[in-house]
C-alpha cells in the first residue's frame, strides 16, 4: 500500500489487502472507502473479503465504484456526502489513487476550495493532474453551479440527441404513430452519411458520393433542427445545454449520437493517416485513398487491424482484408503480397457459426492471423506499427512490424459527452435496459444505436430494428397505454469475402442466429451472391427510401414487454 495524505483527515492509496486494513485501523482511520469496481483485474480482492475486514476491525467501509474518465457530477456529490456523513480520518482506494484523489478533488472544489489549490495539494504526491481541469471542465461547470444560470431557450416536448440513422429513423417512426409530436434533433454535421458504404468505397465497388447526402434532405418535415452539438446532460432537471451555450428543456428524450472514433489513442496515428500507406474505412475522406493503395499495390506486406470490442462494425476490418486480397488475387499479384490480420480479440469472429466461412478466405488469401495484437503505435515515415502482445511465456511486450499497407480500425469509445454525464455506466456507454432500451435510472430517456451498453453489433442493421421499439416505447410512455415492446439484440455484418459474394452474418443477443431468409433462399453461413445483391443494390436503397423514412417493414416490433 502506498498511502498519500491530501490533507490531515483523508488519504487515498492504491489497492490495499486485509492486512493493509489492520495498519490503517492502527492509525486511526475509522472510514475506508473503495472506489474500484471489483473483477477490474485478476489479482484484485473482492470488496466483500475486505469490507468484512472492516467490520472485524471496528471501521466502516463503503463503495463507491467509479472509472477515472467517466467520473460525472452525480458520482461526485455522492462522494461529497459520504466524506460529510463519515467518521474521520477516511482513506479512500483504488487501483493507483488517482480516481479517489480525482473525487476528492472535485468534492473540495464543489465545496468552494480554489481549484489550482487542490491541483497542487494532488500534484505534491506524485499524481498527474495536468489535464485535470480540462478534463473535468463540464463536471466542475455542472458542480459549481454555473450552468444553473443558463437560461432555458425553448421547450422541446420530444429531444432527439444525434441526426444519424438512429436520430432520424426514431424521428420518422415517431411521426409514423402520432404525427402530432413536435420533435427536435440535435445534430452538428450537415452532411448524413451511409456509413456501411465506406467499405464498399474502399473496395472500389462505390465511390464516395453514393454515401453521402444533405441533412437537411433527410430529416423528417415538420421535425425541428438544432445544427449544434450537446456539451451537458442534466437529467435530473430534464435539461441538455448545447455546445453553443443554449440550454433545453424536454420531456422525453433519446439519444443516438454514436460513437467515438478514438484516434489519438495510438501514438502517432492521427499525423500518419492519409499518407505513408495508412489508411482507414473508418472515415469517409481516408476510404477512397484506402482503394488508391489496394489498386497501386504490386508487392509487399500489408497490414489489417482490430482492436478491442466494442467497436463500430465488428466484421468490417475483415471486410477490408477480404476485398484487397480478392483483387490482389484477381489481378495476379497475390504471390507478391503478405497479408496479416492482427487483432486484440481471442476469435476469428465474435459468433462461431460463421467463422468457418471466413477461415477459407482466410487461407484464399493466405493471410496469417496473430490474435492479441493491438496497434499502440504508428511510425508513418518510416512505415513502422507497433503492437502489445504476449510473447510465448504471456509476457507483455511490444513488436515492430514494417509495412507497405496498413489499413487501421480505431479503437472506439462512448463520446466524451456522454463519459463524463450521469447517464453513463461505468465504461461511459449509455446506460439503458437492453430490451427496453430505456436508461436503467431515468424514466424518460431512451438511447439507441452505438451510444448505449447493450451488448449487440453495433451496426445500421442494429438500429433498423431499435428504432420502432423505442419509437413504440416512447409513445407508450407519453399515452401511459403500457403497451412496451422489446428488442431482441439483432445485428446484421455482411461479410464482403470477394467481389460478388458476401456471408450474411444475421445473429442476436448471446450470438443466437436470427435470420430474415429461409435457408433455401440464403443461407447466411456460406457466401452468396444473393448476398452481395442485398448489400450492394437492395441494402443502401432500403435505407434512404425506406428506413429513414419510418417504413418499418420487417423491422415493426413484434416482442411485447410484460407491462
């Protein structure tokens, strides 16, 4: 234990074990408060071993889980009252302090003590709070009160947060069941994109402007739009406040704002896109120079990555693989070209039925697989990536590889936004019943799409069928008819494995298959070119005629809730 004392009653420290607990007990403490959820590591002891250590040792100990970027205000206060209600001295732990020092901190500054004081009573034992306030800076604002004097510029009855597919699909649904509702979307970008296209672009089968159309040509008539984005939620007074500075009220709201694209977490990654051989399907602008590569290429080694789930699209860094080596193989240079996959996860593809598939392309292509790979760095210049892996003993190390190609999947996050709010859970996903997909503690919110922590395939397929079982759900609510609906986890990837051919991998919650054919008309575990007819003509017409425009054909919810 490495104990740090922030001030004469409250220390914080890194992990302790019972024995820690005597010392503690011996000098004096009479609170211990565990800020670390437990099963966070393999060697960490369970809460309950070590509050009924506590309790043998005549302290009192609570729990207050919490994960140092996604610390909100809601979090905080509850820190504040437990430190006012606690016997004193206190000692608070975690993996390494510094999310208890982060509480404590926020509590002193929430409670008027300078911040730059508190900052440097925290940097003095040894903990980096640098970017303390700028990481903080809406859950101190929200804490101090300042967004309190913030003026409500209008009402909105119903606020839909993100004008992607998920916002303007609900949007459509919605007025599909009452086309009274005044609804209101919150969304900064002024181009919509069809995002399972990107692929397609990088493939050389679409070009860039198949997936893109105006905003404004897609949002439903009557729905009022916002060209901003949301900085605060304030669900507990039914408020959201803009990054613009303008404040909302509403009565119901759902939010389908996505995800993040975390591009600065790989060192050196943002400088090298777009040049040097590195590319990515990821974005719309860099899916282009993606085909550019795969077209030049005549020799050497390129490389595909995947990094820890969740991510947008689970099969589309194989999707990548598989089209470049199809057309290296088509044109006769495959010889010339090393193919590797290199992937943080343990698996092929997250549901075993369709990985036999998948092998055999696999092997067409020859490309080798290293399974616990994940991109920590990008040497452009140089043509250098670097992975974290184990070595034979389950070591950690770091390997260098040299490439000619790297086509890179991001890792992916919630939104900072959303990380930092009260309706987040613990990994800053939003936190919604996974049936319902109402969030788990306010009542009149909904999430949908890739924000929320439901455990299904974060893709366009997902959010087909989300939207009318939220739009279902809301209406219920503002009717009070209790005629709920639920969700049933589908997600659709269709695997491009070769330029005409695709496996349609259709599957829900635990990886049940869920398909929309019969068998004999396609059977999703074997590539097809029916398939590939659905993605590239049936799939991208579905969605700007039909699904953004609240036709819910085979996607009306059919699973009743228990009311």
């Amino acid at each position: 234990m490495n104990r740090k004392q922030l001030s004469p009653e409250f220390s914080v420290s890194d992990q302790i074990s019972a024995q820690d607990i005597k010392l503690l007990a011996e000098s004096g403490v009479l609170t211990l408060i565990c800020n670390r959820p437990d099963k966070e590591a393999a060697d960490q002891p369970e809460y309950a071993e070590l509050a009924a250590a506590a309790s043998a040792a005549g302290m009192k100990c609570v729990q207050l889980p919490v994960v140092h970027d996604t610390i909100n205000s809601s979090q905080v206060s509850a820190f504040a009252q437990l430190l006012a209600s606690a016997q004193v001295p206190v000692h608070a732990w975690c993996r390494s302090g510094l999310r208890s020092t982060a509480l404590w901190a926020l509590a002193r500054i929430a409670a008027g003590d300078p911040e730059q004081a508190i900052v440097d009573a925290a940097s003095a034992q040894g903990f980096d709070f640098s970017t303390f306030g700028s990481k903080f800076r809406s859950v101190i604002a929200e804490l101090n009160g300042s967004l309190d004097n913030i003026a409500v510029k209008a009402h909105c009855p119903v606020l839909i947060i993100g004008g992607g597919s998920g916002g303007i699909t609900l949007a459509s649904s919605l007025l599909k069941r009452d086309a009274s509702l005044a609804i209101t979307i919150v969304e900064p970008a002024d181009t919509h994109y069809y995002q399972p296209g990107f692929t397609m672009v990088g493939g050389g089968v679409f070009n860039l402007e198949q997936t893109r159309r105006p905003m404004s040509s897609l949002l439903p008539q009557g729905v009022t739009w916002i060209q901003a984005a949301v900085a605060h939620f304030q669900p507990e007074k039914n408020m959201v406040i803009l990054d613009n500075g303008d404040k909302y009220s509403y009565e119901r709201l759902a939010v389908s704002a996505g995800l993040k694209l975390n591009w600065g977490a790989v060192a050196g990654l943002e400088e090298s896109l777009g040049k040097n051989g590195v590319t990515s399907n990821y974005r719309p602008d860099l899916a282009p120079y993606t085909w550019e590569l795969v077209s030049k290429l005549k020799s050497g080694k390129a490389i595909f990555t995947q990094p820890p789930m969740p991510i947008k699209c689970a099969g589309a860094p194989q999707k990548a693989l598989y089209l470049s080596g199809d057309h290296w193989l088509r044109n006769g240079v495959l010889n010339n070209v090393s193919i590797e996959f290199r992937n943080a996860g343990p698996v092929l593809f997250g549901v075993k039925d369709y990985v036999p598939a998948l092998q055999r392309y696999i092997d067409r292509y020859r490309a080798k697989v290293h399974f616990g790979n994940n991109l920590v760095a990008v040497d452009g210049p140089n043509r250098i990536a670097t992975f974290s892996c184990t070595d034979a003993e389950g070591k950690p190390q770091k390997v260098d590889v040299k490439f000619d190609m790297l086509h890179v999947c991001p890792p992916q996050c919630a939104p900072d936004f959303m990380r930092n709010s009260p309706l987040a859970d613990l990994a800053g996903w939003m936190d919604v019943d996974q049936s319902s997909l109402r969030h788990k503690r306010y009542a009149n919110v909904w999430g949908l799409g890739d924000i929320t922590n439901t455990p299904n395939a974060k893709t366009a397929a997902a959010v087909r069928k989300q939207a009318p079982v939220v739009a279902q759900n809301m209406v219920a609510d503002l009717r009070n008819t209790g005629n709920y609906y639920g969700y049933d986890g589908y997600g659709s990837c269709p695997l491009t494995v070769e330029r005409g051919k695709i496996v349609l991998a259709e599957f829900g919650y635990g990886g049940k298959l869920l398909p929309t054919f019969p068998s004999w008309l396609l059977e999703g575990r074997k590539p097809t070119w029916l398939a590939w007819f659905l993605k590239v003509t049936v799939l991208p017409f579905l969605y700007w005629n039909l699904m953004l425009k609240g036709n819910e054909m085979m996607a009306s919810p059919d699973q009743p809730l228990e009311k």
